[in-house]
C-alpha cells in the first residue's frame, strides 16, 4: 500500500499543468558533491572569497583559482541522480516549466534539461566568463595556462575571467532573477528540493509562488521554516520520493484529464 503522503506528493504533480522545481544543495548530494554548508563542506575550511577582494586583489584571484581547481574533482566527477532525471523527464513531458536551482553543478543540464529551462541563481561552475564583456570560457585551458604561469586569467578584452558563479558580494543575476519570478507567478504547483530555504531569495519565492495561488510542495530530509505554509511537507531521502514518482507515472498518466 502506498503510503499516504507519497499518494498525495503524485496526486499534486498529477493534478498539476505547470510545476516549477526550485532544487537546492540536497539533491546533488546523492550525486557525490556535498553540501557546501554542511560540516566538512567547502565553507568550513575556506572563508569565502568576496567578490570586492576579487575585483581588487590579483592575489585574491589567484586564491580563488587556486581554490577551484583543487575542489573541482567532485564536480567534474558527478553524474546526474534519479531525482535529476525524473524532473527532466516532467520538463521534457511540459508538465515542468522550468527548474530553478541554487545549485552552480549543472547536473539539471547534464541531465538532459534544455539549457534555457534551467535558472541558476547562483551562476554555473563548470565554465568561466569574463567579467566585462561576458565571453565565456571551458575551464580546461583556463587549468592548465594557470599551472603554468600562476596567474589568474585575463580576458582579451582585459576583463578578469571568473567561474560564473555569483559570489558573495557580487549582485544576484538580473535576467535570472525577472525570469523566475516569472516562471513562479504562472506556475501551479512549486516544489522546493533538496534546499533548507533559508538564504534569499530561495525564501522569497515560496512565498510568492503561494501568494499567487500555487499549491506548494517541500521534500527536504529537515524541516524548513516554510513547512507551515506548505501544502505538502516531506522530510525524507530526496532519491527515493522521486523514483516513485518516477514509478507511479503510468499510473498517473492515465488518470490526467485530457
Ligand atoms: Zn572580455
């Protein structure tokens, strides 16, 4: 028998004919790459690098190159997880529109999401960009004309290039922003995953999702601060919930309205 909170998890993404996943740190993990605030993450051995110090400070570039490098090996390492795969299949069937992600791995792409339904408010760390005239760069030969001369990369324009995340000090990203508040007002059902919702603007757009009548869903192995408005909480392992939607689709297929 199915227990009665995954049968309501299906019965809303069934029912539903516009889902916005907002996914966080918590559904890479099964994927190999850990949670950056958790203990033994990134943060507890490196004091993040602001993005004033790295406008200002060639050695802060060369730290903050230094750094990316030596802690690419889990990213270049990971796959894309069952949970990654159920939301591109739901994107790719329409029922999701998109997919905004505080995550910077670009598993949601390489998960077969087309580039232009995923929204990364926090940049993408699998490629660099100059910072002025926004060309983009493969890492690769970034790496390896950095071992040689250990100097940070400049663009030929002269701007610095940077991984294309969004720093701590740096503005969140315009276009990404307007996009997902967007995509938030028109959906029907948002699901937040993998993401303990407390750093901005992960929080706004809860609320404003249910604002504009979404029904809102919350898998998250802990309790959030959001759970009381939700419709649906589920603090479970993010992989297993996922897979039986996954399972149970069939199923749900059918019983769609037209
Ligand atoms: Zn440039």
């Amino acid at each position: 028998m199915i227990d009665p909170e995954i049968r309501r998890f299906h019965e809303l993404v069934a029912s539903a004919s516009r889902i916005v996943f907002f996914t966080g740190a918590g559904i890479s993990t099964d994927s190999g790459i850990p949670d950056f605030r958790s203990p033994g993450g990134v943060w507890d051995r490196f004091k993040p690098i602001d993005f004033g110090d790295f406008m200002a400070s060639e050695e802060a570039r060369i730290e903050a190159w230094r750094r990316k490098f030596e802690t690419d090996k889990s990213i270049r390492r990971a796959k894309p997880n069952i949970a990654h795969t159920v939301i591109a299949d739901l994107t790719d069937k329409k029922k999701g529109s998109c997919v905004i992600t505080q995550n910077i791995d670009g598993l949601h792409q390489a998960s077969g999401v087309r580039g232009d339904r995923v929204i990364e408010l926090h940049g993408n760390t699998t490629y660099a960009k100059c910072l002025r005239c926004q060309t983009r760069y493969a890492l690769d030969p970034i790496r390896k004309a950095f071992e040689k001369s250990g100097r940070a990369p400049v663009c030929e324009c002269g701007g610095y290039i940077k991984t294309a995340t969004i720093s701590f000090g740096q503005a969140m990203p315009e276009a990404e922003m307007a996009r997902a508040e967007d995509e938030t007002r028109s959906c029907d059902l948002f699901i937040a995953i993998g993401s303990s919702l407390v750093v901005q603007p992960a929080a706004g757009f809860l609320a404003f999702a249910k604002h504009h009548g979404a029904k809102l869903a919350i898998l998250n192995r802990d309790p959030t601060e959001f759970d009381r408005i939700a419709d649906l909480t589920l603090h479970r392992e993010i992989g297993p919930v996922m897979a039986s939607l996954a399972q149970g689709r069939a199923a749900l297929e059918n019983a769609e309205e037209p």
